[in-house]
C-alpha cells in the first residue's frame, strides 16, 4: 500500500463532514471521485465520495 499524504484544509473539513477525524486518516488516493483514506494507526482503509 502507498503512503498515505496529509490532508489538506478543504479535505479536512470534507473528512470531518462524514463523521471521520482528520488527523487520524491520510489521503492515498483519489480517483474516480472517490478519496480512498486509510487510518493512521490501524492500517484500515476507507472510501468517500470526493467533493
């Protein structure tokens, strides 16, 4: 898996809005409208829709 890359300030505030922390999830991916998150510290990946 790529290592995952801070998110910025406007993807932090679209991470908050789905209930998430951004200072626990980092961004791997984005692709195909999806941002692909995976947690800081437990390794577990998750996708939301971008904005």
């Amino acid at each position: 898996m790529k290592n995952g890359k801070k998110p910025t300030r406007r993807q932090s505030g679209h991470i908050q809005s789905y209930g998430l922390s951004p200072e626990n999830w980092l961004i791997f991916k984005i692709v195909d409208g999806d941002m692909h998150l995976v947690h800081r510290f437990t390794g577990q990946t998750r996708v939301i829709p971008t904005l």
